[in-house]
C-alpha cells in the first residue's frame, strides 16, 4: 500500500471512530441496548487497533508505504538527479572543448608559416627558339601581320633547314618541360584528392563524437524529466496535484513551462523541502503511534474492568438478592475510580469522551443506588439499574486490518461503510 493510501484509510478510519463514538455515547444514554452497546464498544477497539496498525506501517522501516521508505525513495532519486547532473556537465564540457578544439586549430593552422616545396624545371627550348628568332627575325615569323611577311621565292636551302633544326631542337625541350609540368600537377592532384579524402573522413569522425554526445545529453535530460515525473513536478507530469504534496508543487505545476534547468533546480529545492516535511511527518506519526496504542491498551484494560464489575455484581445479586446498594455502589466507585485515573493518565481525546461517558452512566447508576439506599427500598430494582452500563462479553471483532487482507501496492478495493445504528459487518477486501 503507498503511503497516500495507508494516510487516506487512516483518516477514513478516523472519521468512522469520530462517528462510532457518538453512537456509544447515545446508545449509553438513550437506546440502552446492551448487545449493541457491546459491539460498538468492540468497534472502538478495533478502530484503535486498526489506526495503530497503518501509524506503525507509516513508521516502520519494511512496509512500502512507510514515511521512512519515502524518504529513502526520495534520497535516492535526489542522489540519481546529481548523478545525472555530473554527468550531464561531463558531456557538454565534452561537446564545447570538441567544437572549441576544432575551430582553435583551423586558426592556428592558417596563421603558421608553411615550409614551402622548392620545384625546379630546367628549360633549354628558349636557347634554340632565341636563336632561330635571331636567324629569321620577328617580322619574319607568324608574329607579325600576314600583310606585312615578305615574299622570298627563292629561299635558301641552307638556312632554311638550319632553321628547321633551331625549330625542331626548341620543339623537343619544350616537349620535355610540359611533361615534367605534367607529372608535377598530376601528383598535386593526387595529393588534392587525398587531402579531400582524410579530411572528410576526420569531419565524419568529429561528427560522429558530436552525435554520440548530443545523443548521451538527451539521454540524461530524458532520465532527468523522468525522475521529476516520479517527483509529481515535470510540467509533463501525468500525476498532477494527486500526489501527497501537491499543495506545495501545484503553483509551480501552473506555471507556463519551464526550460529543463530551471525545473532541475526546482527539484533539488522541491527535494529538500519534501524530506523535510517528511521527517517532521515521521515525528508526528511516531507520536500518533505512541498515543493509539496507549489509548488501545487503556481502552482494553477499562472495557475489562467494566466486564469484571458487571459480572461481579450479577453474582452478587444472584447469591444474594438481598444485597445491600452500599455494597454495590462500593464496587461501582471502585471502577469509576479506575477509570478517572486512565482518563487522567492518557491523552487520546477519543479514550477521554469514551472513558468519560462510562464514568458518567456508572455515576448515575451509583446515584441511583444512593437514592434507593437512603430510601430503604428494596434490592430488586437494583439489578434493574445495572442494566444500563452492563455489557455483553467478549464478541469477536466485526472490522479489523491484518496484513493478510490489505493490498501494499492498490491500497483496498471497497471504502469503509458508513456507521449507523446497528453496526454492519465490515470486511476489507484484498
């Protein structure tokens, strides 16, 4: 049973012994049934003893429903909070020094002097070109105007294949060069294509820890709007104000939603205060414990008193119907006496109003054996005047809570019924 449950029955519980306790106190003065009588004055034991089992279940160290368990509940998911916020501090320091890191080295690798490659070409088609120029001039090549070329009908053999020979020597070392020029750029390609390559494939690895990352974040802030779920304080909380305490998270549940760390250090304060009311909770159920089952004893022990004095005075007045009043009236002041000094030794305003009415129905049955002594009437009416504060015996409970037939994890299926006059049975289901 959670602890709502276990504080909901027991103030159903209460409620039913407020209501019971009226019900004595009329059938002591007014209905004068001493079966009925009998059973509510059971009922108010088992009530008592009921309200001692949930307190001790509010306090106990074992049961699921324990102020002490929530407690241990709460610390608990406050130590996975800080947990998740280490871990969570851990990630985006990860993330700004891998972002941060990155754009650190492209500046610095722009700003370094690069040791430069010396490429050196040896050239000879210039020689033989120069030469040829020389031999024919410019004004004689395709360089000038196709207007202005002269007309030589009869070139020389000589110097025409010798500057055929210029041409061709010019041809061969150029050819040379562009080749050398060629290897050069195809290896600067080649090298471009690499550098493209490794670079994209780094950029692949720099955004691959960049997804793990972002994806290790979401996973603690979604463990952490978990657990503030389980608080009852998410925004997106289902739980709304049903929880224990949700007259101190209901105004901030009204509030427009917050950003995640915002609602993190609302937890850690909500965490604190809730422990906090909890403890002093504890103290206050401690407490109630210690006067229910004070008030539970003293009750059994004063209902037993009773019992002895009515089966006292039966046997009195069955071995002598002679009996004289003052005789019975002494053991009468004897229980009432006893019953004023468990009145005055116990707290419990319920055992007070209960203890209370009996004390005043035996006073007026002492009365009435006064009035009848100085009389000198006769003892028969006195067994008569008994009858008010005589009680049935030992019935056995008609309500009760035991562990066997109370539900830890629903709370009970059926709500306790309403008294009336003339007890029902009252059964809690499991």
């Amino acid at each position: 049973m959670r602890m709502e449950d276990i504080l909901t029955q027991r103030a159903e519980i209460s409620g039913l012994l407020d209501t019971i306790v009226k019900t004595h106190r009329r059938y002591l003065f007014e209905v004068q049934d001493a079966g009925t009588l009998d059973k509510l004055r059971n009922d108010i034991h088992i009530c008592l003893n009921d309200l001692c089992k949930l307190n001790a279940m509010l306090t106990s160290s074992d049961d699921g429903g324990s102020v002490k368990q929530e407690i241990d509940r709460l610390a608990k998911l406050g130590r996975k909070l800080e947990k998740l916020e280490r871990e969570e501090t851990s990630i985006r320091d990860a993330l700004q020094d891998w972002k941060a890191g990155e754009e650190e080295e492209e500046y610095a690798t722009t700003t370094e002097e690069p040791e430069g490659d010396t490429f050196t070409f040896t050239t000879g088609y210039r020689h033989f070109l120069n030469r040829y120029l020389d031999r024919v001039g410019v004004t004689n090549t395709s360089l000038a105007n196709a207007n202005e070329l002269p007309d030589d009908p009869k070139p020389d053999k000589s110097k025409t294949t010798r500057n055929i020979a210029f041409l061709r020597s010019s041809q061969k070392q150029i050819q040379l060069t562009i080749s050398e020029v060629e290897i050069l750029l195809a290896t600067l390609k080649k090298d471009q294509n690499f550098i493209e390559q490794e670079l994209q494939s780094r950029n692949s690895e720099v955004d691959s820890v960049l997804v793990l990352l972002s994806n290790d974040l979401e996973r603690v802030q979604s463990s952490q709007e978990k657990i503030m779920t389980k608080l009852g304080i998410s925004g997106h909380s289902a739980r709304g104000d049903s929880t224990f305490f949700s007259r101190f998270n209901k105004l901030h549940l009204q509030e427009p939603l917050q950003p995640l760390s915002d609602q993190l250090e609302y937890a850690k304060e909500f965490l604190f205060t809730r422990q906090e009311i909890l403890n002093a909770d504890l103290r206050n159920f401690k407490e109630d414990l210690n006067l229910a089952e004070s008030a539970r004893n003293t009750w059994d022990e004063c209902l037993n008193k009773i019992s002895a004095l009515e089966n006292l005075l039966k046997t009195m007045l069955s071995e002598n119907p002679l009996v004289s009043p003052q005789r019975l009236s002494v053991e009468i002041a004897q229980v009432i006496t006893n019953l004023q000094e468990a009145i005055s030794s116990n707290n419990s305003p319920v055992l007070r109003e209960c203890l209370g009415n009996e004390i005043e129905v035996l006073k007026r049955a002492n009365q009435e054996l006064f009035l009848r002594n100085s009389k000198n009437s006769s003892p028969g009416p006195v067994r008569e005047a008994s009858s008010n504060f005589s009680i049935a015996g030992t019935s056995p409970p008609k309500i009760g809570l035991n562990r066997e037939n109370i539900t830890f994890q629903g709370g009970l299926k059926e709500p306790l019924p309403t008294p009336s006059v003339g007890l029902d049975k009252m059964q809690k289901k499991e």
